[in-house]
C-alpha cells in the first residue's frame, strides 16, 4: 500500500493534481471490526490531515 501510495502521489504531481497520502494516518486499532475500513477514530485521524489540504486548495 505505501509504494501504491507513493506511486498515486508521482502521477499527481505529473499531472498537476492535488494528492494527500493517507498511509499510515489510521492505526490498526482505528479500523473497523474487517480490519480495512476505519472507524470514527480513524476517520476523524484522516480528516485531520484531510481538512488543511481541501482548505488549501482554495489559496
């Protein structure tokens, strides 16, 4: 997942795109009972890196 990550982050900055990694923002205890998907904590981990970079987009 990080070199997926990474990868996306490549073809972003190629095409001049906005992109924010969210690889290893959610800890394994902020997932949901399936084990991928997080739960409120980590959605509130990701929305607090999420939240700057939307507001940023506007400057």
């Amino acid at each position: 997942m990080k070199e997926l990550g990474e990868g996306f982050e490549k073809l972003a900055k190629e095409q001049g795109c906005a992109f924010v990694n969210l690889y290893g923002v959610v800890s394994d205890a902020s997932l949901a009972k399936d084990g991928v998907h997080p739960d409120g904590a980590g959605n509130e981990a990701m929305a607090k890196v999420l939240l700057p970079a939307v507001e940023g987009l506007g400057s």
